[in-house]
DNA sequence: AAAGATAGCAACCGCGATTTT
DNA sequence: AAAAATCGCGGTTGCTATCTT
C-alpha cells in the first residue's frame, strides 16, 4: 500500500555528496533532530526524511569516531550480541561513537568469521565441532580455504576447552538482562512453526 | 598486466511499532 | 477506536577496492 519514499518523484538515490552532506549538518546543527520527514524540503534536499536520518545517525553525526574498531570494542560487540542477539540497535547504545549500522555491518564483515575461527558458531556463541553447517552460518561466499587462511586470529576470549556457551553475558554488568526479552532465535527452527 | 573473485562498506528496502489525527 | 503518517530497526543489495591467479 504505502509506497516507498524512494519511489517518489524528484527523491534522489545513491551515495550522498559533500554538498548535500553539508548541507543536512547545516540544518541538523541550527534546528537539530528530528522531524525528518520535513528536514529534506527545509534544508533543500531532494532527499526523502528516511534517507536524512540514515545518512545523520550512521555518518555525519559529530560523534561518531569511525575508522578502525579497537580490540576492547570487538570484545564488546561479542559479548553484547550473545546477549541480545542481532538488535544492532541496542548493542549501538551500549558503544559509544558507533552507530547501528557500523556495527552490524562490522560483525557480518569481520566479527562473524572471527568466531567462526574460534570454532565458535556466531548465531549462538555456543562451541561448533564442525562446520559442515558452514554456509548456512556465513553465507554463500564462505569457504573451507578462507577459514584455513586465517587461523592466526589473535585475541584469545574463547576457550576451546569450555563444551557449553562460551559467553554467558553473566559477566556483563550492562543493566540489560533484566530489562529486555532473550534474543530472537536466528535460525529457521524458530520459523518451522508456520 | 589483466581478469575474475572476494571483502568491506554505504545505502536501500520492507515491515512492525509508535504517534498523531 | 481506527486509520494514516512517521519513525526506527534489521536484512539485503550493489558498488568499489583489494586480492589472487
């Protein structure tokens, strides 16, 4: 029913330029946030409010830090997505100068194959005696050379030793536990119900 | 050196939740 | 109370850079 703002006519798409990245931080500091399905007109993009918020939260946003994630962030994506599962969103709060979409993509890209290597399965940090499941965890792209290539990974949080979840989230004092539901099974079992 | 494969990232899209009318 | 409008989240896609052969 409802059409996509991206349909509309005179709504550019794409990647965004300097000058109309300068020109959303321009209104975005004078009238701040919020209200985005008005900001593009007022600030004179023809842009949809949808494509402003993303573009504002996840790069123009003054504090955001970008570049490289630091081993102690890694760390903290790890732990905080065994405990809530794939809510980008929630874990973001929890990291500061990172946004939501950083860090998903961070963990598709990098953290996944990292756990992988660890002979941890990244859906549900429990320990993985085989990876005849592969493609299923990383995608279609993934293959036993890749994983052979990067056994040198360095940071040694998990303990091969350990037969149950590696991450309890037990340790985390994050306030969150209590306060939100389990995280969302991933896997198709959940979904087998239909 | 060139072509193909792969990885990484920015942006798009669909949908559910929330707010407003 | 219901419908419409808007917001926000998370999955997915597509482009570009880098690597491999």
């Amino acid at each position: 029913m409802k059409k996509p703002c991206y349909a509309k006519k005179n709504i550019k798409e794409g990647a965004w330029s300097e000058q109309e990245d300068q020109k959303l931080k321009d209104y975005i500091s004078a009238h701040g946030e919020g209200s985005w399905h008005t900001v593009p007109q007022a600030a004179g993009l023809y842009r949809c409010g949808k494509s402003c918020r993303q573009r504002w939260l996840n790069y123009l946003r003054p504090d955001l830090k970008r570049g490289n994630f630091g081993e102690d962030e890694e760390d903290l994506i790890i732990r905080l997505h065994a405990l809530l599962g794939n809510r980008w969103s929630l874990i973001a709060g929890r990291i500061p100068g990172r946004s939501d979409n950083e860090i998903k993509n961070y963990w598709n890209s990098h953290l996944q194959k990292k756990l992988i290597n660890k002979g941890v399965d990244p859906n549900n940090h429990r320990l993985h005696h085989s990876f005849s499941n592969l493609e299923k965890v990383t995608g279609a792209s993934a293959t036993k050379s890749h994983f052979e290539n990067e056994q040198g990974c360095s940071d040694g949080n998990y303990n091969s030793n350990e037969d149950q979840r590696s991450w309890s989230g037990s340790d985390i004092n994050l306030d969150l536990a209590s306060k939100i539901s389990p995280p969302r099974p991933i896997n198709n079992e959940a979904n087998s119900m239909d």
